[in-house]
C-alpha cells in the first residue's frame, strides 16, 4: 500500500507566501532550489556547522540546512534579501569599509545574524557580545577581527556620524580590486555588493533548468562509471546517491611521520591539514561550452586550481546534451580535496638538517629553495592526497624551521618578494609588520594580513585532520578541522610599510612569519597542533 503525500504546506518568505510541497526537504531546500535565494550559501550541508545558510525564522538567527522546512511551516522567513533595503545596505557598507568579506560566501549569514542581534538590542560597544554570536558560524578569509570592526561600525552608519568609505571612484576601486587579487591568487572584486554575497559563485549563477550531478555514496546503483549520479534537482541526486553525512571522530592519530635521527636543536612533526574553504567544489557547463570556474571570488587558498568538477560538469554536460551542475559536499572536500602535505623534521642551529615529507609533486623543490641546508625525503604515506599548490606548503614550513632555529621570526620572505615578521606580545596579540610594495589599498591589504594571521594561528595550535595509519580520514565534517573560531583568536595589530616598489602579495609572508611568533612564543613544542593554552 503506498502511503499519502502530506498536504502541501506554506511559509512566508521575505514578505511573500510560498506554497510547498512536503518531500522532507530542508529550509535550505526550499530556498536555494526552489526559491532561488542565492544569499542563502551550502557550506557544509546538512552538518549545521559553517552558518553560511543561517536566516531569520520569526525573527531569530536559524541554521537552514538542519532546518526541516515543515517545521517552520507558518513561520515568517527573512533572509538576506529580505531584509530591509537600507539596512541591508549600511550592513554591506560597514563590512566593505572593515575589510570584513574577502570572498564573501560566509557574510551573508553572519549579516543575518548581525541583523537579528541588533533589532534585539544587543550592545554594539562590546565585541564580546558578536564574537559570541559567531560561534555558530566560521569565516577562514578574514580572521574575524575586521567582522567584529563591522559589528562596532554599523550604528555610526545608521545614524550618518562615520563614513563608510566605500564610495571609491573607479580608479579607487580598481587598486582595491587589484590589491584583493594580488593577495588572494586570483581574479578578486571588493565593494559592498561582495559582502552580500554576490561575488559570482559559480553555484549561484548556474542557467535554470541545469541537471544536477553530485558523487554517489557507498552501494549506490544509480552513478555512472565515473562515480556521479546525475538528476534533475539537487535533492533528487542527494537521494539517489545515498550519500552519507559528515561526520568526525574524538579519536586522535600522532602524525604519520617520524623526525630523522641526529643532534637537532629543534623538531616538528605536522599531520594533515584542511585548507577550509567554505564554498565547496562547484561548476557547471553547458553543452560544448566552458565550464564555470569552481575559484569564485577567492582561490580557496591553492585548494581548488585543479578541482575535477570542472572537467566533470564539461564531460556530463556534452553526454547529456544539457548543462549540468556538479556539485561536491563537504565529505567530498575532505576526502578528496588536496590538503597540506605532513613533514617531520629536524634543524640544528646553522640551518642544516633533515626534512621528511609526505610525496607531493613539487614539494622538495618548493623547501630547498626556502632552505637549502635541509636534506628533503619523499616517502608514501597512506592519506588523503596532498598539494604543494595549497598556501605556503613546504616554503612556510622551512621558513618557520629556520626561525625556530635562529629564535626569532626575524624578517621573513614569501614567493612573490613580499615579506613579514611577527611577534606575540605579553597580552597574547599578535603583532605583525609586513612590505608588499606599494599599498594600494589599507582596507583590503590589512584584511588579506588578518586573515593570513589567523590561518597560521590556527594551523599552529588547533589544525588537522583525524586520518587513522591506514589513510581513512574521519574527521568530515566542517568543525572537526580545528578552525579557530572568533571567541579564541587574539588581536591582531598590523602595521604596514609602503616602500613604493610593485605590489606584491604579502600575506603569505606574514602567514608564515605569524606561525613562527606563535610557535616561538609557545617554546617550540615538537608536535603540531600545539593546543591553544601551551604559551612558554
């Protein structure tokens, strides 16, 4: 006997009722694929963990994707877009004029947030009081600190006693565009509108009536030969492919690898780290065209330059004879993505040593180059794969080595020229000066730094993935790869000397320049992460 479709149900969504049909779809669901409210962002879906898809239900901040959307039947829906039109725009103007969204796939839900915690009340003096309003969400562009100044500078915008500086003329905006890329490695635009979510998501502009393909789960009998189980809706695919949740585990692993004999003066052992971009791995492609980048507004920090969506969405899409929209979740992006590849070295003072380093295409070259007095070996270790692509994998580690061996961070140079020294002071803020030729733009350079400050915090004390000696990896979910959220991290102060040379990227060096203060600062433990409460 089959069982009765359950009636139709309605919500109001910003300001307008909507009809739905119950087919145990999520909030997130209804919005993005029925809707097509593309504020509303799937970072980690359906894990509840990123807030990226957060909205307004009858006014309080709720997590869309864990949201079954009968259960908010009746209920009013605001989201970004929803909003008031000139709340929403002192929002985005305050975050732009912070510094405070670099790709900008998270801030539309932290807006939301913001949004719902202001008309409560809620004290915009006191930083607390919005940092704790974060822990439901995870931003690893910006480091927090210039989303806090966002929360500080909305009342002066309200009220027209600071100006938002966001009304740059063409040539203003161009530095600042130019400035965004230079740091981020590839094309970037800044303004309001990025805050907003609008930064051209490759999932956010795909043509209607495009089929969606996503990576079929264990025992699925629906995917192709290539592993993708194709549909007309995300929700259908979803179902067909069985896939599994996210899910971590409280076991931990000691890193794979073990230092190399001799007298050392200092070690380290890393495991596997994430790069924890939000915007999971997307593109789509119609029929003998080019693909959408999977980059977006940012470059996922080297994670995505060779993401197989974009191949798959031009081969899918030329079998179909449709465009096709691939998707990956975020257990794909753990198992699959490439991630900083595990090291175990030792250094003596002079800067001669030895260096053992998960294979990775490239990575040997990349640490001679940085320190040429390392002996570098490559060995096979069961894991996920690795990339020398991903942000200053191998040179940031010799640098920090290097440093550790000197005792201080001293003056440390990336790729590109730029370079940086840190220092932790007695409070615990991190203090930072970096060179990257002309500025260009303070706003943007100082978020880039931030950012890049609070990564190498990060990776330093919280950082890495639970992967078992034989390589299965069992942290899959979003909160499981130790990011640093906005409560813990410390203040960073940066100073900037323009010495009116060519721009060049500078947080780089300063992401490995602050991961030397910070393991300095901690006595140098020999395993990484060190946990946040080691300081010497």
């Amino acid at each position: 006997m089959v069982a009765a479709a359950a009636d139709p149900f309605e919500l109001t969504v910003d300001g307008a009722v909507v009809a739905v049909a119950d087919e145990g779809l999520t909030l997130l669901d209804v919005l993005r694929e029925q809707l097509g409210v593309r504020s509303v962002k799937d970072g980690c879906s359906p894990q509840g963990q990123c807030g990226c898809c957060t909205v307004l239900v009858d006014g309080q901040p709720r997590v869309a994707c864990v949201t079954p959307a009968r259960r908010v039947q009746g209920r009013t829906i605001t989201t970004l877009e929803g909003l008031d039109a000139d709340v929403r725009d002192v929002w985005a103007r305050a975050f732009a004029a912070t510094g405070a969204s670099q790709c900008g796939f998270c801030t539309p839900g932290i807006i939301c947030r913001f949004a719902g915690l202001h008309d409560r009340g809620a004290d915009h003096s006191d930083r607390r009081v919005a940092a704790r309003a974060l822990a439901a969400h995870l931003c690893r562009c910006t480091g927090w600190q210039p989303i806090l100044d966002a929360w500080q500078a909305y009342p002066g915008l309200v009220y027209g006693v600071a100006d938002a500086a966001t009304d740059l003329d063409s040539d203003q905006r161009a530095a600042a565009d130019l400035r965004a890329t230079i740091e981020g490695r590839t094309s970037q635009s800044t303004g309001p509108h990025v805050s907003l979510g609008l930064g051209g998501f490759a999932d956010d502009t795909v043509p209607a009536g495009a089929l969606v393909a996503v990576r079929a789960g264990p025992d699925c009998e629906a995917a192709d030969e290539h592993g993708w189980v194709v549909a007309e809706t995300a929700a259908e695919a979803r179902s067909l492919a069985g896939q599994v949740p996210g899910r971590r585990t409280t076991a931990r692993w000691a890193p794979p690898l073990e230092v190399p004999p001799g007298d050392w003066a200092v070690t380290l052992r890393t495991s596997w780290v994430e790069p924890g971009y939000l915007e999971t791995d997307a593109a789509w492609c119609r029929p003998g065209g080019e693909p959408a980048s999977a980059l977006g507004n940012g470059g996922a920090f080297g994670g995505k330059l060779h993401s197989p969506v974009v191949e798959a969405a031009r081969l899918l899409a030329a079998r179909h004879g449709r465009p096709v929209r691939v998707l990956w979740s975020r257990p794909d992006t753990v198992e699959l993505g490439p991630k900083r590849p595990p090291i175990a070295a030792g250094l003596r003072p002079d800067g001669t040593g030895g260096i053992v380093v998960a294979r990775t295409p490239g990575i040997a070259a990349v640490i001679q180059e940085w320190a040429p007095g390392l002996v570098v070996t490559e060995v096979d270790v069961p894991g996920p794969p690795t990339s020398s692509q991903v942000r200053g994998a191998g040179w940031a580690e010799a640098a920090v080595l290097l440093a550790a061996a000197r005792g201080e961070p001293g003056w440390i140079a990336g790729p590109d020229g730029g370079s940086a020294t840190a220092a932790v002071a007695p409070d615990g803020t991190i203090c930072v000066e970096v060179r990257a030729g002309r500025t260009l733009d303070e706003t943007v350079l100082r978020s880039y730094c931030t950012g890049a400050a609070h990564m190498a915090y990060s990776w330093v004390t919280s950082e890495s993935l639970g992967v078992d000696p034989d390589g299965h990896v069992h942290d899959l979910t979003v909160r499981s790869f130790g990011i640093v959220g906005a409560a813990d991290m410390p203040a960073v102060e940066v100073e900037i000397i323009d010495d009116g040379s060519e721009p060049v990227n500078g947080s780089d060096a300063v992401f490995a320049a602050v991961a030397a203060a910070v393991w300095i600062d901690r006595g140098c433990p020999s395993t990484w992460p060190t946990g946040s409460s080691t300081r010497a």
